[in-house]
C-alpha cells in the first residue's frame, strides 16, 4: 500500500543557501577570535611599554644619586640622554647623546633592553627609550630638572611612540 507523503522534501537551491548562511557566520566568528587575540597582544606590548616608561622615569626622578655622562647645565636647553646599564657597577646611568631619535633599531644608541630595567621579556618589539633633561624648569630653584622619557618602539608593522613627564628635585652626578 501507498502513502502519500503531505512533506515536501528540501531542494537542493534551499539546502546550498543555508549551508552558505552557516558557513559565512563560522568564518565571521573565526575572524572576530583572531582579531581579537592580536588586539590582546597589542594591548599587551603598549602595557609593557608603559611600565618602561613609569619605570624609566622613576630611575631618572628618584631622590637617590643618578649618574650622567655630562651634566646638564644651561637653562631651558633640552639635552638628550638614553638610559644605560653599567653591568661593572650594576647601575643605571644617563649617556649623553649628540642627537635624538632619528630611527629605532637595534644597533641605535637609544635601543633599551626591558630585561635591563626589570620590567619585561618581550622579544616581539624593538624599542628605543630617549630621557630628555632639561634644567631649571621652576623658576628660582637651582637643583630642578623636567624630565620627559620618550618611548619609541615598533610592533609589527606599527612604529608608535608614547612619552610620560617628571621633575627631579635634585642633582645629577657626574660619571667618572
């Protein structure tokens, strides 16, 4: 006996139409996951960078004795330095540097090694730290400095830079 089915079976336009809905919509939710994980990185290596900067600032402002190359002298001059690792001494000082940032690579005087200064081991960014020094910035007192520490780095593709200002109270020491 025959029985008559009242149930249409699907076609095959209907059944490639759906299957293009799921597809596109598993390959919406692959891309959202892997964006948002290189966005987790980025904000990542701009923490880090962060941290060095704070960090940087900190040795260069703190009232304990901090070593220069040459000390900076002339009111209103910028004089830039990078942040440099005496592994004799196990100390931190300022070199002098004749000229800024003009590019950020690993063989540039102003290249920072995060390891160094105790912050990070994040070898995917290249970085270069500049600490401008520039003398008598409140007017009348005569062991006062501005302090800008100018971050350079290169993540990717990206060249971004970020910079943080302070004032340090106190002298520099001369490095002999």
């Amino acid at each position: 006996m025959k029985v008559a089915s009242k149930r249409k079976a699907s076609s095959l336009v209907e059944v490639l139409i759906v299957l293009g809905i799921i597809s596109t919509t598993l390959v919406v939710a692959v891309n959202l996951v892997i964006s948002s994980l290189y966005r987790v990185k980025q904000n990542e290596i701009e923490d880090v960078s962060n941290k060095s900067l704070i960090k940087a600032l900190e040795i260069v402002k703190a009232p304990s004795t901090v070593l220069v190359t040459q000390l900076p002298t002339t009111s209103g001059l910028t004089y830039s330095y990078s942040l440099e690792f005496d592994e004799d001494t196990n100390e931190n000082f300022l070199k002098l540097q004749t000229e800024g940032i003009d590019s950020c690579e690993k063989s540039s005087d102003y290249y920072i090694d995060f390891d160094k200064i105790a912050v990070a081991d994040i070898d995917q960014i290249t970085s270069c730290l500049e600490i401008q020094v520039i003398p008598d910035v409140i007017p009348g007192s005569t062991a006062t400095y501005g302090i800008n520490a100018v971050l350079y780095y290169k993540s990717g593709d990206r060249n971004l830079f970020s910079f943080i200002r302070g004032i340090r109270y106190d002298e520099f020491t001369l490095k002999i």
